[in-house]
C-alpha cells in the first residue's frame, strides 16, 4: 500500500543518519501495539487519504413495505343466519402473556368471541396462527346461553396477573354487562369477576363496561346507563368493587346527560374517561356533547372535574395517548374528526390540531376506542369512513410552519387496501403494528404493517470516491492500525 508523504510521493523510507536505539524500539512498539488501542476516531495526518466505500443506488437494500392480512375475513366463522357480515365488528385489542388478543362481534345471533395467537407465534401469517379461547362446545360466550347480553367484546384489560374480560348487552336490552377473568387466557379458565354482585355491578341498566384502564393498583373502567348517567367502577382486587362517582360525573346529583363512557386513559398522575353527553334533545345526535373528566385520587370519594367539553355535534371524546407531552384526544363534528392536544389537560388548556376531517372531508367522522396507538414515537390513529374505507394517519407532533397544526401523514391506502374497512383498533405485537378492522362486506380483518428488504448484489470490484486512491474492497475491513501509525513515523522525517 502507497502512503503519500507531504513533501513528495516517494515511498516510506525510514530515517536515515545515526538512528538511536530508543526510536528503532519505539517504532517497534508502535507496530505491536497500538491496533490494541481504538484509534480508529482520530484524525488521520493529512499525509493519508482514508478510502471511503460507496456503493452505487442501485445496489442499495431497498425496504419494501405493506399492509398484509394474517387471518381469514371474521377468523372464517361466516356471516350470520343470513350469510352477511352487516352485525359483525371487531373490539378492542390486547397484548397478554406475549400473545395478541383480538375482541370481536360474531354477530348478534352468536354473540362475543375472543381470539388470540397461539402459542409461541410471534408475527402471524395467517389465520393457522389463530385460536378462540371464551365460546364453550355449544358456541356459547364464557359458557352464557344468554347471547344477548354477551353481544361483544367490550374492553380488556391486564391486572394483578389476570386477564379481565368486559361484554355488553345487544342492542337496546337492559341485561347488565359482564366481566370475566383468567390466569391463563385459554379455553374453560374464565371466571366471574362479578360473582359477588351479579350482571351489571348489581344493575341492569349498567348494559357495558368500556376501556378498563389500571390506576394507582385500581382497576377501573366505565359503564352505559341510561338512568342514573355513566358509572365508573373499580376494584383493588379484581373481585370486590366500588362505584367511584355519582351518576354522570354529577356534583351532589346524578347527571343523566352523561350517559356513556367511551375511553380510559392515565396520564400526568390523573385518571381520565371520555364521555358522551346526549344533549337536550335525546333523539338528535346533532347536539351531542363531548366530555372529559378527571381525578387524581381514588381514595374515599374521588372529586371528578370537567376538563374538556366539545362543541355540539362532537359526541365523544376519545383519549388517543400521549406524544411529546402532549395528551390527544379527538371527537366528532359535522365536518369531521377534529384532535386536539394539551400539554397539561387542564381546562381551557386544548389546541385543535388537525383540520376537520383531517383533510377537508367530512366522511372522516372519528375513530373509535383503542383507534390509535403510539408506534415508533409517532401517534397513529384509524379514521373512521363509512364511505370509502378508514384511513390511518401519523404525526411525530412536529408544528407545521411554527403555526398551531401538527403535520399529519397519511399512510396506507384508504382501507388499507379494502374500503369496505370502514373503522379499526390499532395495537403493537412483538414491536410492529397491527390494525383489528371491521368490514361488514367480508368480514374482520386483522392486517400486519410488514416489511422485507430486497438483497444488495456484492461488488466484486471496489467502488470508490473521486479522486480517493487507497481503496479497499467491499467485505474487506481497512487495516486501521497502520492507517494510523505510519503517519507518525513519517512525522519523524520532516
């Protein structure tokens, strides 16, 4: 290898003239000793030209991503009665014990079911990678010949080691909501976690139980009723339970207004449910209200406090998570979803932060409870579109121009590929995303965001920088140690 000296470009020569013992040993040294040492960050003397390896575009691995379905449409259990998938949906999501849960509707005539991967399945690839754990041999969910008052999946949830179930009642019937637990998960280990209080926290009128979130060792979530308002009840134990508040987040009375809890969620040390408030006119949506209420403390009777309420026609607030401290939330208008942010959920605290609809179009309505999800530090949430297909959206939280808009960026077609994917939940498994969709033409989907990566053809020539003379092959690693040593030598002789 040629190492050009400052002065001219004549090869290494060592110095000439009387040559004292202790530089002879140094130079020895330096050869045995100094590729002991990481040297590799220093400056090279300028005597030296480092090769630097550049391969061409086109050899560059190129990522290749999509949207993959890993199940049969409704995990291949059919339509209903009458072959359609129109009173089919998918709830709620779950990761328990490394395994992926799925909630699900299988229609209103079989009611609730619960899918998971099985065991040791890491990244599904299809619907072998499947099971359902809560429908006994007669089809019944968690065992209940009643199919109506365990019509879906509810919410789920991790606490103390189990993992708890929550159903709700069909349609209008008052049958009072359901919570089952399991250690394990598998078919035939569910058990009754309201023995000790009967369907619907002792109420029929409590018809679900929705978005169970753990705050301070509590477990918590909210109910529908429709007499006494919303109902938030928890448990420290899993079996015995408290209703912690009054009716509708009332002060001294219930408030019947807020009839419904949509999500859960805990952030800054409180705990947060968003809420359906119906308005004057019960029978219009159109004046609906959205709401969020917060405590900071479980212990004796919480004080709840209002600390967002949405214009009417927003519905609901659904609480999507936290990103760059921020907390986002989102709702419905007549022109479409609208989120909004806050870095301390205060009221009067809240900044919208996309437009309506998220670009102009009112068909993008919402999103639904476990609609959106944190991945790769950017918030992702399923935009509800009845019309053609739900569209995901993402944003890092970054302000667009120093203005009060984050930049948003949509990806993935409308529907992922399928615009009968009208809504979806969104979850992480084994650190890639998945979307838990509903699809009343063939059924529930559930699809994996998957990459692969095309392989680089190895160069059998170096490719090098203009004007770099000491070049190395690829696959071959530059001999570091005299990249840094000969130019000290060569400092001698100057």
């Amino acid at each position: 290898m040629k190492i050009k000296n400052k002065k001219n470009s004549a090869d290494f020569q060592l110095v000439k003239g009387p040559v004292p013992i202790l530089m002879t040993l140094f130079i020895v040294l330096a050869f045995l000793f100094i590729p002991l040492f990481q040297l590799t960050d220093l400056p090279l003397v300028n005597t030296v030209q480092a090769a630097t390896l550049v391969l061409p575009a086109e050899d560059q691995p190129e990522e290749s991503c999509s949207w993959v379905q890993v199940n049969d449409g409704a995990f291949g259990l059919g339509g209903g009665p009458d072959g359609r998938y129109s009173g089919e949906e998918g709830f709620e999501t779950l990761v328990f014990s490394d395994r992926l849960y799925l909630g699900m509707e299988w229609d209103s005539a079989y009611g609730a079911r619960l899918w998971r991967t099985k065991s040791a399945v890491q990244t599904p690839g299809g619907q072998e990678d499947w099971e359902e754990v809560i429908a006994d041999a007669s089809g019944y969910p968690f065992g209940v010949p009643l199919i109506t008052q365990n019509d879906h999946i509810d919410s789920l949830a991790e606490f103390n080691g189990y993992l708890y179930a929550s159903t709700a009642n069909g349609g209008s019937n008052l049958l009072g909501t359901r919570v089952f637990r399991s250690l394990t998960g598998d078919p035939g280990s569910w058990e009754d976690a309201l023995a000790a209080y009967g369907a619907g926290f002792g109420s029929v009128y409590n018809t679900n139980f929705k978005d169970m979130v753990v705050y301070n060792n509590w477990l918590c979530g909210g109910t529908q009723n429709w007499d006494t308002g919303t109902q938030v009840w928890c448990s420290n134990d899993g079996v015995a339970w408290i209703k912690k508040n009054k009716g509708g987040f009332g002060n001294r009375i219930n408030n019947m207004n807020n009839v419904k809890v949509y999500s859960g969620y805990t952030y800054d040390q409180g705990l947060y449910f968003g809420v359906q408030n119906v308005g004057e006119n019960l029978s219009n949506s159109s004046d609906d209200v959205a709401k969020l209420f917060r405590t900071t403390s479980l212990e004796g009777t919480p004080t709840w406090i209002e600390v967002f309420s949405g214009a009417p026609g927003s519905r609901q607030v659904d609480i999507l998570g936290e990103v760059g401290g921020y907390l986002y939330i989102a709702t419905e208008s007549l022109s479409g979803i609208r989120i909004y942010r806050s870095p301390s959920a205060d009221l009067g605290s809240w900044s919208q932060v996309n437009l309506d609809g998220m670009d102009g179009d009112p068909s993008n309505t919402g999103t639904v409870a476990d609609g959106a999800v944190v991945y790769n530090d950017e918030l992702n949430i399923a935009v509800s579109n009845l019309v053609g297909g739900f569209k995901l959206w993402r944003t890092s939280g970054n302000l667009v121009g120093g203005g009060l808009l984050v930049e948003w960026v949509q990806t993935g077609a409308n529907g992922l590929g399928d615009a009968n994917n009208v809504y979806s939940q969104l979850s992480v498994f084994n650190g890639e995303i998945y979307a838990w969709t509903s699809n009343y033409s063939s059924g529930q989907q559930v699809l994996r965001y998957a990459c692969s990566f095309e392989p680089s053809p190895t160069p059998t020539e170096p490719v090098c920088m203009e004007g770099k003379e000491d070049c190395q092959s690829p696959g071959s690693s530059p001999d570091l140690s005299h990249r840094v040593f000969l130019p000290l030598v060569l400092s001698l002789n100057r």
